[in-house]
C-alpha cells in the first residue's frame, strides 16, 4: 500500500512535488506559530469605552493572570513617547519590545494592550493611524497579534468629541467646533486598512460601538473580555457614575463650558470631577447638537466607506454599518435654561458641603453656598 503522500504525487503529478516541497515549509510555520506568544493590541477608536476598558483590565490584572493573560504591561510611558515622535525610532520600538517580553511568564504569556492613540490622532482624521501601524508590527516582532478595534458612527463619534474638548478645557460651541474639523473626513475603512496591510485583515477584529450590539452598560466589557479569550464571568466589570472620562449631561457641559475660561488647570479637573459625582450623565443618555439635515449630510460623506467596512470586516453587501433610526432626528437640544443650571449647581454646592471636600474649589463651593443661606 503506498504511502498517502506517494500516492497524491502519484494522482496529482506536479502539484504533488509542489506539495512535498512546501510541507517543511509548512511544518515550520505551523511550529512558529504554536512557539508565537499571542497579543491582542486594542487601539480604540476613541470615544468608545477605551478608558472603561483600561480600568477593567488593571483592576482584574490578577483574576487575568490566573486565567493566563497579561493585562496592560507597564508599557504605555515608552508607547507614548513613540507615539509623539514625528518618526520611527528603532532603539525605542527595542525598548517597548523589551517591557512586553518582561512581563510574559510560563502560566501567563498572551498579552492584552490597550492604547486609543495607536489609531493616530482624531483632529486629524487618523490619517497617521498607517505610520503608527508600522511602528506597531516593529515593537511587536515575534507575536501572533491580533487588532481590535471599535467604531462608531461618524455623527455620534463627533458629537462625544466635543464633549471631551470641553472636558479638557475649551470653551468653543458645537458650531465654532465642526468649523474648526469641516475639512475632516473619519474614515473607517481606511483607518482599519492602515493596520491590515501591516497585521493582515484576517487578524482585525472590528466592533460596533452601538446600543443595539451593546445594550447594558456592562456589554462592552463583556464583549472585550470574551475577545481576550477570559470570558467575564468572574471578572470586577462594575463601573462608577463619575469614573475617568465620563461623559458630561447636557446641563454639566454647558455649565463647564461658560466656566473653563474662568478657571485654571486644576481648578477645572476639580470642577469636572465634581460635576461628573453630582449630575453625571445617565447611560445611554443622548442629547444632539446636530439637527436633521446637518446629521444626514455628515452621514451621507462617509456612506460609501461605511458600506467597504459593512462588506469587507462584516461580510454584508446591503452596505448598512450603522442603524440610524427616525426618532433620533428630533432636532438640537436647546441649550439649559439659567433656571436649570442654577438648580444644578445648587445639587452640585448641597452635595459638595456634605463631603466637605479638601480642594480649593470644593473649599469655594462650600464659602458660596454658606453665603446663600
């Protein structure tokens, strides 16, 4: 009886040869790849939960160890540094390569990364996102990486960047700000291209950061643990109402930004710390500084990349990436009455006095509302 790869030579002709001499060629790969530590690189976008997702990751760093993973390696000062370089810096990829190495042992050697600014930078429509990527694949050399990515769409991701420039400070209005980025386009697809031409699309994982794939506010966090290969059950995936980075109510943002010129630096992290403990915004709270029109022809400038990310990351030839349904275009929010913001404020001097809180502007709070009985 012949032997199964005598016998294919023997059927196949040629392509049998072929076949015989690729196999240790393919034996080698299959042994690199099964000797590869794996790494899951999540690189944003941002506005998408990116913070939730690093706080998770540290607070369960041991539960994620036991489970085989390392989570967010001590990395991200020498990240940061290569991301603000105008170039490629060898010894510094050398230097990232070497922390992540570290930090691999024999029961824990897959590795979870987490960093939004390794998509490029958002005032710039992500157009250094394939630079990035290329600096990436060098500090990654040796790891079967795998790229995660969530999305969201272009009006929602606009409007919730408004609202973290307000947060650092700026005290522009929705209009003067799609002034300032009117030359923007995010486009999506080429953002993901950028990072599979260097990894491979097969090893891109793309999410839809939208309510109807994430329905509770824990969704998130679970789908990214799942993707990790951890699963969630088990893990710490609460999250505060005044955690890093959350979003401002409607009332909160206006009261920060007629108040931002007025204050300094830490006067308005402190003013933003405690309006985000005292009139947070609820989950899935939505309010629109786009009316109907505006919204759709912002959607229409980015329909024809949508639809390449719908077909090419979800297999689906209807074009539809994202659900836009009728009762969002209800028109912009009105700004809050002065009635509003004061009785805010007022919540806000009431809740402070109770912690009697130790900062310069928790101090000034109390001083006012004494003043006000």
């Amino acid at each position: 009886m012949q032997k199964p790869l005598a016998l294919a030579r023997k059927q196949m002709g040629d392509i049998g040869t072929d076949l015989e001499a690729g196999l240790p060629a393919l034996r080698e790969a299959a042994r690199k790849s099964a000797r590869e530590p794996s790494l899951l690189l999540h690189i944003g976008t941002h506005k998408t939960g990116s913070t939730a997702i690093q706080r998770a990751l540290r607070k369960n760093r041991a539960a994620l160890h036991k489970r085989g993973i390392v989570s967010q390696p001590r990395c991200n000062d020498a990240l940061r540094a290569m991301l603000e370089l105008g170039e490629m810096d060898a010894s510094l990829c050398a230097r990232i390569a070497g922390q992540l190495a570290a930090f691999r042992t024999a029961k824990a050697s897959s590795l979870v990364v987490s960093n939004e600014g390794l998509c490029g930078d958002p005032l710039l429509g992500y157009r250094n996102a394939p630079d990035f990527a290329r600096r990436m694949r060098s500090c990654t050399a040796g790891y079967k990486v795998t790229v995660l990515v969530y999305i969201r769409r272009q009006d929602e991701f606009i409007e919730s960047l408004y609202t973290q420039k307000i947060h650092e400070g700026h005290t522009l209005t929705f209009e003067e700000f799609l002034d300032q980025i009117s030359g923007l386009v995010f486009d999506w697809h080429a953002l993901l291209e950028s990072y599979a031409e260097v990894f491979g699309r097969e090893n891109i994982i793309v999410r839809r950061y939208e309510k109807r794939f994430m329905p509770r506010r824990e969704s998130l966090l679970e789908d990214f643990f799942e993707i990790t290969g951890a699963g969630h059950a088990g893990l710490e995936l609460r999250q505060g109402d005044a955690a890093p980075n959350a979003g401002y109510s409607r009332i909160a943002a206006e009261i920060a930004r007629q108040c931002n010129s007025h204050l300094g630096t830490e006067e308005r992290r402190e003013m933003r710390r405690v309006l985000q403990a005292s009139i947070p915004k609820k989950p899935h709270e939505s309010y629109s500084h786009m009316d109907g029109p505006a919204r759709a022809s912002l959607l229409a400038r980015h329909e024809a990349s949508n639809a390449l990310v719908a077909r090419d990351y979800f297999g689906d030839t209807t074009g539809r990436l994202f659900e836009f349904l009728p009762e969002e275009d209800a028109g912009i929010a009105s700004a809050p009455a002065t009635g509003e913001m004061l009785a805010a404020l007022v919540k806000v001097l009431l809740q402070t006095h109770a912690r009697r809180p130790k900062s310069k502007l928790g101090r000034a709070l109390v001083r006012l509302g004494e003043m006000m009985k």
